[in-house]
C-alpha cells in the first residue's frame, strides 16, 4: 500500500470537509464578520488544491515534488504555506482585535510578511545541494519564525488584553493551541529526511498532513465557534456547545461560561455585602 498517497488523499477529504463546513456556518454568522468565515473556508480549499498536486502524476514523481540532492523535495507544500499560513496569521489577529473597530493593519501586515519569509527560508532550505547552506536557510527561518512568535504574544495578545476579559482568555488559549502545532513544523523539518533524517519519508508524510489538518481546520474551528459563542452568548447551536464541552476537556474556558461565571461572581460579592 502508498501509505503517502493514503495520508494525502485523506488530508486532501479532511480539507474538504472543513472548507464545506465553514461555508455552512458562515450562512449564520452569529456576530463573527462574514469575511473571517470566507478566509477560513478559502484557507483548507488552497491547501486541499496543493496537497492534491503531490498524489497526481508527473513525469517521473508527482506534480507537486522534485528530487534534489538525491531525496525528494515537496515544494507544493511550500505553496500551500506562502498563502495559508499568513492568512492564519490574519484569522489569529483578526481575533486579538476582535472588539476594536479600527484594526491594527501595520502590525498584522508585519506578521504576515515575516511569515513569508519563514516559507520562502524553508523552501530555499530544502532546494539546496550543500548541507551548510541548507542550514543556514533553516535557521534564517526559524529566526524569522520567532519574530513572528513574538508578535503572537507580545502586541497582538496586547490588543485583546486591552478589551474585555472573555475576549482576553480565549485569545490567550487559542493563542496557545496555534503556537503548539505552528513550533511543530520546523521540529518536524529539521527531523525528517530534510534535515537530520531521523525518520524517513513515510513518517514526514503522514506528520506533515496530520499537523496541517490540526493547525488549519482545526484552528479555524475552534475560532470561528469561539468568536460565535464570544458575540452571541445566548444563542449558541448545538454544534456550538459541543464545541465548548471540548474545549473544556482540552483545558480550555468556554466563551460562554465566562460571562456567567462573571455574573454569579458578582450575585455572590452583592449578596455579601447586604450581609454585612
């Protein structure tokens, strides 16, 4: 069996399923802006487009590789990541600055242009011959790669800080869950048959398909029903609080349950203080 073209053909359906998914949900956008629904569906449609370039054949391998210092190079994953990995940055940005009317361009700008720097650095990285050379690439993108870590958690958490708590707490868990699976990729590149070859094409195969269905799908998800619940508390789907009872288990408050608990807390100090 092409356990390759297996893990591929079934990221390629996951990426369907999610770009349908986040279609039907934006027909109720419950608060959350009609465009994050559109760049979250756009996000697993281009990616599903790359991923299907590596199981259609070429001349000698599948379209979207080419063999390069004697191992294959799958450069069709570089251009799914040039697009969707910045517009992730967009969709993580557009929540830290969810309640602000005015939207902090310059700064998401920045995060997504040093984002294709990262990409590029990581592509140059894995066309090169000369093994110094391909880790000096490496590790200009992985250089770039903490700035944009930075931005995550220095101005862009700044931004939802500066607004409501509800606001603050789930950008804060999100946050952590995008920052999780995006510091798995280099892990995973420098490992793998492009870096120090711990394990071979198979394992890269199957953990470069696994991740980006988690890190796209996945955080567009729990995003879009997070900001829903976030906007409109009180008319949550079933979908929705099913949603939060994952969360839940994952470690994370619900959106929902925050208010409430707000509330309660207050019930309780007023309560207190006619005691007094």
């Amino acid at each position: 069996m092409d356990w390759q073209a297996l893990w591929h053909w079934l990221y390629i359906a996951g990426m369907a399923i999610g770009a349908i998914h986040f279609i039907m949900l934006g027909r109720n956008p419950r608060g959350v802006p009609r465009y994050e629904y559109l760049v979250a569906a756009f996000i697993p449609i281009w990616s599903g487009l790359a991923y299907l370039s590596m199981v259609l054949p070429g001349a000698e391998l599948e379209q979207g590789k080419i063999e390069v210092a004697g191992q294959v190079a799958h450069f069709a994953r570089y251009i799914d990541w040039i697009v969707t990995t910045p517009l992730l940055l967009l969709a993580l940005s557009w929540t830290a600055m969810h309640r602000l009317h005015k939207k902090d361009w310059t700064l998401i700008a920045s995060l997504m242009a040093t984002q294709v720097i990262v990409v590029v650095c990581g592509l140059v990285a894995d066309l090169s011959v000369i093994p110094w050379v391909r880790y000096l690439w490496y590790i200009n993108g992985v250089v770039a790669f903490f700035v944009v870590l930075a931005g995550i958690w220095g101005p862009l958490r700044a931004k939802a800080s500066s607004q409501d708590s509800a606001l603050s707490s789930f950008y804060t868990k999100i946050a952590t869950y995008f920052t999780v699976l995006w510091v798995c990729y280099p892990i995973v590149w420098i490992l793998g048959p492009s870096g120090f070859r711990v394990f071979g094409q198979t394992v890269d195969t199957f953990l470069f398909c696994l991740i980006p269905l988690f890190s796209k799908v996945g955080f567009s998800f729990l995003d879009l029903h997070g900001l829903r619940n976030l906007s409109s508390p009180d008319t949550q789907t079933r979908l929705d609080e099913s949603v939060g009872g994952v969360m839940r288990m994952m470690g994370f408050a619900t959106v929902v349950a925050q208010p409430r608990r707000s509330q309660a807390q207050r019930k309780t100090r007023y309560l207190s203080g006619g005691m007094r």
